[in-house]
C-alpha cells in the first residue's frame, strides 16, 4: 500500500514521506531501544534506485579485530588467548552484511605491516622490540614495511600479501571499493622492507647520518645522541609487567632520530609518539622549505595540471618513496588511501602525490586526516585531497549537541562556511580516535547508542558530505574492553581481542545478526535504512537551506499535560534538494520530553522549492502514518509531534 502511495505521489510536484529514527515519549535505557516504528524498514528498499545515486559511504573495519569470535579478552593477552580477525573473515556474507549499511567503500585499516610482539622470526621477520611498541599487538600507525601486510592478519603469513589481494578481489566482487592507510608523516623507529621490490630502498637506508638535516635524507637526526626509551608514567610497564627477551628499557638507534610528533629530543616524553620517527619532506628545521613552492593559481587548477608542473622538479627523497609506495599498491587493486596526519606534511608533497595518483587513476578514494579549518581549502585545491575530516567544527559541535553542551543550531553555522568545500568534507559520529557513543564516558548512561541517532540523521544527510561508519557503532558498541594499552571507551587499536556487540552480529561467522539483541537488531536496521537514503538517494547530490523550526515541548504528569514554548536549542531541521528531489529533515535531540513543531517554509524557500499547492499529503516510510504540508499566503506549515530523539526525513 505504501509503495503503491508513493508511486502515484511522485507524479506530483510534491511528496512527503517520513522516515522516522527512533520512536517513545520517555528515555530509553541504555540496551533497550524502541523496535515498534522500526520494523517496516524493508520498504526503504522498494523506494529508492537500484545503484547508488548520492554520496560515498565508507565503513572502516579494524581488520584484526572484524572476524575475531575469541571473548576471551584478558588485558595484554597474546593472539593465542584473546584471538585475531583474518583477511579470510571477510567472506562473501561478511561483505555482503557490511553492504547493507549502505557502503561503497571499506577502509581495512591496520594492513601495511606494523610492529607486533609476536615472533614471525621463522618467515624471516625481526622480532619488534616492546620498549618502543604500544600494546601487545602494535600500533598500525607505525608501519615497519609498507611493501607487506602485517602477518598477523594472514592465516599462512608466508602467503599473506596474496591473501590480501584475495581480499581485494572479492571485495570488489561484492560491489566496493578498498582503501588502506598510508601514514606518511613518520614510519616505525625499526622500518625494514623484506617485500620492497628490486631497486627500492628503505627509508633511511642512505642517509647522512652525521647531520641534522638534508634534503634526501629521510629523517632528522639528534647528532651525537642515542635514543633512549621514555620515562614510563602512571605504573605503565610494556606488555602490562609481562616478561619478554627484548624487554630491558633499552632500543638501540644511533644517532637519535626526531620522533613522529616532532619531538627533537634523544629521550622523547612517554605522550610523545615515540614509538615512531618523523619522515623529512624537505622541510628545515628552521620551517623554511627546500623544494619547489606551487604558485597560487594553482588552487584553480586540476591535477593534470598539477601533476605537469612537477614532472621536471627535483623533490626530496621521501616525496619518491611514498609515490612509488603508493603506485604499488593501486596496481595490486587497491581504490584508495586514508592518509594519517596530513596536515604535517607539507601541501606540495601532496599536490605532488595525489596528482600522480589521479592520472594513474582519476577514480583513486583520497581521504585526509586533517583537523585545521585554516587549512582545507589548502589541502583540498592545492593538496588535491578528495576528502578531509570535518572533526574540529562539525564532529566536536554534533559531539556537544548529543552531550547537552551545544545548540543544535550552531550546524547552520558551520555548513554555511562550508558551503564552497562541504562536498569534501567527511562526516563521521566514530572511528579508531573517537570514543564509541554508547561509552559511559560519550553519551552516558541515559542516551547510550540511541544519542547516535538523530545524529547519525543530521551527519549522514545535512549535505554532500560522504560518512564514514566505524564498524560495531551501527550495534551500539561500548568500547569499554581494558585489552591492554590505552583507555577503554575506544575500542583498542593496540591489542588483541573481541568486540561484544560486532561479535554478536558476526554470529560466529554466520554474519546474520542471529546473536543480537532485540534493540541491537533494531539500531541495525536504522542504520542500514538511513545510510541507504545517504548512499542511494538523488537529493543528496543536491543543495541545502536551513528550515524554521519552533518547539513546543510537551512535559507530562499524573493529572496534567503541559505545553511550554522554548527555544529549539535542541532541534534542528534542513533541506536537501535538487529541481526533481526535495528533502525536508528534522531532528530532535532531547532526551526527556516529546517536543510539538511546527516547520516553515517561507516564500522564498517554497519557490526554490517549486512549491505552490494549498496542501499536500505524505506516509511515513516506516509506521506508514500520514502527515500533511500546508501553503496559505505563501507559508509552508507542518506540524508534527517527534518523541525524545526522534527524526524524520520528508521527501518534497
């Protein structure tokens, strides 16, 4: 009936449908989520194209963890006692679970072979020293060979570059596309490539050595000083006090070499990254620079034309390595990067980088970690990156907004500074840095993972932004696992173990969900339902105008009913649209009253909009409930009652 509906409706200039997040007048404990309004999702399907028609949505999978069934999960445990995930985890069902959220593309983070204490000494692997290596099984932002994948994650790690590709190759049978890191701002403190190809050199391998700095050398020496290990703080003690033959608080590098966070001291401090070293691209340690400076009407050029002006340049050394890592791994069939830290590394390196990428493949994914809003105009017209992280202004206000802390208001703000840049900014509510949303320390004990919801709404549709999911945030994952390293209420990236709520949707590698709780399965499928609307959806190639919204917050007792009009500090509502698709989107944050609103469309909004009729009828996707637009004296009127974080999308 509702499709029926909605076939005919389309016709018309207008057609409201309603896609509600989440249902219930009163707050709902942590592991209970409503499931009433959720349960005729399957209709999203039926409604929307066959092939993706909006934007990207990449997953991010912590590769050793995914596939990993062990729930052993002892602090520091080995691999033996706490388990690992395989490249062969990710079956056809895997991937095709993984596909229902929406995802073009998966970003299998933790692949370049990274320092692990684990002995591989019988594949012709060093064994890593734990002194300078954070958790039982490493840091993947200290990459040790980047002509290899870590072993860990191979079932035969004497084929584990050909796994990988086994990985990439269905993948790409199942209709998405791989990215993988590349940290090119520092390298593990022991890099040696076993895997480089004839006439590759290590990092390092030719440096100067009895200076600071040159041009070609890879890294920035502290002459005539050793390393020394950090002073270990707060009773820390590598692998949690457990005994290691390489254990001694002793690393042998001679001379020191700067630490990846810049640090210029033999002895770096224990919140230093010091576990790494800082790559040379050509930057003095006076800041000056010592290579070619790109004149500024670059910023308005393309890649080919960028990728033209460097063909007759001489470039530091490291500028050549990272390209030749780089084009290594596009011809094993990899879509794309995701670059740590950009933003130290200076912007040529990666006008140079990324406009080799391009013309060997326009298509290539560039995704960048960078967090200064000075820098991303640089970074996107200069650097020629496709995508930046929006953490500074639009992560950290919606992080505000779900904590209470911030008007939801401050959104408009910040998408209309970014309206030149928006379509590369990604949004994102988790990853491996972020503290998952149902942590105690996030969204506490009274919101839990259905605090993500409305804003999982806001994030994934307010613009032409691609979102990123963190694998298990669509289970409400808590993070709250002490595997070893590092804090809970970030699921570890620096030890083995298992996730609870991912595991319980794994189903012991039936990937079916069979092990979810009601709630669990319910948060699920509004996952899958709303980043299919982000994924498929034509109006999410299109504009956005902020909509008036006014709130009427309904406070309920045993003899009486109460209405109070208040600001709608914790509401929000916007448009997408394009001349054929309109999309009106509301969103409510609070956590404890039901809220009455009344959304305006003005006369302006109602013309762009091509919106001219006296009224108009719409269905709920889910609960099939109508809902009504009026027009009188050129205003837009609907009103519509949303329970505590609730949201809808309205389709114009």
């Amino acid at each position: 009936m509702i499709e029926t509906k909605l076939a005919k409706w389309n016709h018309s200039i207008l057609s409201i449908v309603i896609f509600a997040a989440a249902t219930g007048c009163s707050p709902t404990p942590k592991d209970t989520l409503p499931t009433s309004k959720l349960q005729a999702s399957n209709n999203i399907e039926q409604l929307l194209p066959t092939e993706p028609q909006g934007k990207p949505v990449v997953y991010q999978v912590f590769t050793r963890l995914f596939g990993n069934t062990n729930s052993n999960n002892h602090p520091w445990g080995t691999k033996e006692e706490n388990g690992v995930g395989k490249f062969s985890d990710f079956t056809d069902s895997a991937l095709q679970g993984i596909k229902q959220l929406g995802v073009t593309h998966i970003w299998y983070t933790g692949v370049p072979h990274h320092d692990v204490i684990t002995d591989y000494t019988a594949y012709g692997i060093s064994n890593d020293d734990p002194d300078v290596v954070k958790g039982r099984a490493g840091s993947p932002y200290a990459v040790k060979d980047y002509y290899s994948v870590n072993p860990d994650l191979a079932d035969d790690p004497a084929n584990r570059l050909q796994e990988f590709e086994a990985l990439i190759s269905r993948t790409h049978k199942n209709g998405m596309q791989v990215i993988i890191d590349i940290v090119p701002n520092h390298v593990a403190r022991n890099y040696q490539s076993l895997a480089k190809p004839d006439g590759v050199s290590d990092f390092g391998e030719f440096d100067d050595t009895s200076v600071e700095y040159a041009k070609d050398n890879n890294f920035y020496y502290v002459v005539g000083e050793d390393f020394q290990v950090p002073v270990f703080l707060d009773s820390y003690s590598p692998l949690g006090g457990q005994a290691h033959p390489l254990k001694d608080g002793k690393f042998t590098e001679s001379p020191a070499k700067w630490t990846g966070n810049g640090s210029r001291k033999s002895q770096p401090h224990f919140h230093d990254w010091y576990e790494t070293v800082k790559v040379n691209y050509g930057v003095k340690p006076d800041g000056s620079y010592d290579f070619p400076r790109l004149p500024k009407h670059y910023m308005q050029l393309g890649f080919e034309q960028h990728a033209q002006f460097w063909q007759d340049k001489e470039v530091p050394d490291s500028w050549r390595k990272f390209r030749d890592i780089t084009h290594y791994w596009l011809d094993k069939g990899v879509d794309g990067f995701r670059y740590d830290m950009a933003e130290m590394v200076p912007v040529e390196f990666w006008s140079y980088l990324n406009s080799s990428l391009k013309m060997k493949n326009p298509h290539t994914f560039l995704l960048a970690e960078v967090y200064n809003p000075d820098l991303y105009r640089q970074y996107i017209q200069f650097g020629k990156m496709d995508y930046l992280y929006d953490k500074v202004e639009f992560y950290d206000s919606l992080k505000a907004i779900m904590q209470g802390k911030e008007q939801a208001g401050v959104l408009h703000q910040i998408q209309a500074g970014h309206q030149d840049i928006e379509q590369h900014m990604l949004h994102f509510l988790e990853n491996h840095d972020e503290q998952r949303i149902a942590s105690d320390e996030f969204a506490g004990l009274v919101g839990g993972a259905q605090m993500g919801m409305p804003a999982l709404v806001v994030s994934a549709l307010i613009s032409r932004s691609p979102t990123l999911l963190y694998f298990g945030q669509e289970v409400g994952e808590d993070g709250s696992e002490d595997l070893g390293f590092g804090d809970p209420s970030r699921t570890s990236i620096f030890d083995y173990g298992g996730v609870p709520a991912h595991q319980r949707w794994m189903n012991n590698g039936k990937f079916d969900g069979g092990m979810l709780s009601v709630s669990e399965k319910a948060l699920r499928n509004f996952y899958a339902n709303l980043m299919k609307i982000s994924a498929f959806h034509p109006a999410m190639l299109g504009d956005y105008m902020p909509a008036v919204v006014n709130a009427d917050y309904v406070t309920k007792s045993d003899t009486q009913q109460t209405h109070v009009l208040v600001a709608t500090d914790k509401v929000i509502a916007f448009i997408r649209y394009t001349e054929q698709q309109r999309l009106l989107v509301i969103s409510h944050f609070g956590q404890h009253q039901s809220v009455d609103l009344a959304v305006t469309l003005n006369a302006q909004q109602l013309n762009k909009l091509k919106l001219s009729q006296n009224s108009y009828q719409g269905v709920d996707l889910l609960t099939g409930d109508q809902h009504f637009l009026s027009i009188e004296d050129s205003l837009g009127l609907l009103e519509l009652r949303l329970a505590p974080m609730q949201s809808v999308v309205i389709q114009l």
